[in-house]
C-alpha cells in the first residue's frame, strides 16, 4: 500500500526551471553572438593590408609586415620582404639585376642592401616609435613613419609597399602619406581592442573583489564574530590572489600603470586594511569574551 502524500509539501514541476534555464540561454546566446562578431572585426582589421606607392610593371615591390611591438623600448620590428618586378628582376623575382639599396626613412635603424644576381632574403628591421609612455597601459598610444625609398644600381626605380600587422596585442592604423619619392606610411599604434576589454575587465574584477572584502569585513566587525578564521584565510588569500591575477595582464605592464593607480593598487590598499582590521576587531571581541564572567 503507498504512502499518503503530504498536501502540505509542494509539488516540483518538470517545467520549473524553464523560466531561469531560458533568460541564461539566451544571454549564453547572445554573449557568443557578440564576442563572435568582435572577434571577426578584429581579425578582419588585422588582416587588412595597406598598400602604398607605383602600380609601374618596372618595380620593386616591399612587403612589410610588423612582428612584435616592444611598447617598453618604443620600437617594432619590422619583417621586409623585397620582390623586384619586371625587368628589375630575375629568376621569377626573387633577385635583383644589379645592386639593391633599399633606404628607410629616419625612424628604422639601417637601411636594407641586396647583391645583384643574388636570392632576396626576408630581413628583420627595427623601427622607433614616438608618443606616448607604456605607463599608460592599456590606453598608450604610439606613432611612427615606415617608408622605403629603392636604388637599383644607383638609379631610384618605382616602388610599391604592402604594409600589414602581425602582432595580435596591437592595433595599427595606417594612413598613406604622399612622398616625392618611393612609398611612406604614418601608423599609429593602440592596443588591440581584445587587450583592452581584458584590461578593463581586470580593473572590475579588483574592484569587485575590494568591495566584497569590504563587506565582508563590515559584517564581522558589527556583528561581532571574533576571529573567524575562514574569513580571515579567504580575505588572505584574496590579497595575494590578486596580485598573481595583476601579472597576467597581456603586454606585461610595468608597476604604476593606469592599471594599477586605477584599480590594482587601491584594492590591494583596502583589502589589506580590511584584513587588518577585522584582525583587530576580533581579537578585542575575542578578549571581552574571555573577560566576561559565566554564570
């Protein structure tokens, strides 16, 4: 014989969760959505390729692509690639019929030299950036010029430049300048909008976890606790916590950052306040405890 049911115990429904499951799909939906279509952006702007200088048939064409920004000593690098075009070239472009000088302007540090008849080799150059300090971090800004004038055995011959981005933590914005001679670029550097959305993120999470260990702390000392030791372990280890979480930040930033007087270094200040305290409150309620005299 079955039991008889309690009328006083609720009933669960098989359909109870659908009205919390659905608004957390949709937004799981449209939280995808979103990062998708700014991850496209952002790869489609990293993609793009600036091309600059002579459409001749007679012509050298550059390949420049950036590598790695070193926002600490305000330079990149620089990957040329130099195919001759026409009847500047041999063996399917890939040397020069005579000697090749490739000169920079004055921000890249050498200019680039080829040997007639010999095979053109992708070099590595540096180039200086001007503007802006890596203590701004993420919001630093940097310019610079890239350009290249050729001689092909001493005579300027027509030059065409292709210009792209490799480094995934910036963001490059080229705008063709116009050059009597050759092709020049102006670009200006930002971080990427990937970093920079991680950055901020990194700022309200410490400033989410200082106010929770406010909190925290504001409800031991009203109510009295004492020494509670799991409090007083979880706002510990929150302190130390957050400065491993400071040093994942993308692009290594230096101490004293916008990241850090914006949020890392006033949440490690309150939170350690906090601690401190709530250490002192608890001894002090501990010791009165104590002092009390039982019945």
């Amino acid at each position: 014989m079955a039991p008889p049911t309690d009328p006083s115990r609720p009933r669960r429904s098989g359909t109870s969760l659908l009205p919390v499951l659905l608004p957390i799909a949709v937004l799981i939906v449209a939280a995808v959505g979103v990062g998708s279509w700014l991850q496209f952006s952002e790869r489609q702007a990293n993609d793009t390729v600036h091309t600059v200088g002579s459409s001749a048939p007679d012509r050298l064409d550059v390949e420049a692509a950036i590598q790695r920004v070193d926002a600490a000593a305000r330079e990149l690098v620089l990957r040329v690639r130099v195919i001759p075009r026409g009847t500047l070239g041999e063996e399917e472009g890939s040397a020069p019929v005579a000697d090749l000088t490739l000169q920079t302007t004055e921000a890249t540090l050498g200019d680039l030299a080829f040997k007639a008849h010999e095979r053109l080799a992708t070099k590595d150059v540096q180039v200086a950036m001007t503007g802006g300090s890596i203590s701004d971090y993420p919001f630093d800004t940097y310019e610079t010029d890239v350009g290249f004038v050729a001689l092909l055995d001493g005579k300027e011959v027509p030059v065409r430049m292709s210009f792209s981005n490799n480094d995934t933590l910036f963001a490059v914005d080229a705008t063709p300048l116009p050059s009597r001679r050759g092709a020049l670029v102006a670009l200006e550097v930002v971080r990427s909008g990937s970093l920079l959305a991680f950055a901020s993120f990194m700022m309200i999470v410490m400033w989410a976890l200082a106010a929770s260990v406010i909190i925290g702390a504001w409800y031991l000392m009203t109510r009295s606790e004492g020494m509670v030791w799991p409090a007083l372990s979880w706002m510990a280890a929150t302190l130390f916590a957050l400065a491993a979480f400071r040093n994942t930040a993308p692009g290594q930033p230096p101490i004293g950052s916008v990241l850090d007087w914006f949020a890392f270094l006033w949440a490690e200040t309150i939170i350690a306040l906090c601690l401190t305290v709530t250490v002192v409150t608890g001894v002090r309620s501990t010791i009165r405890a104590d002092d009390t005299p039982r019945p």
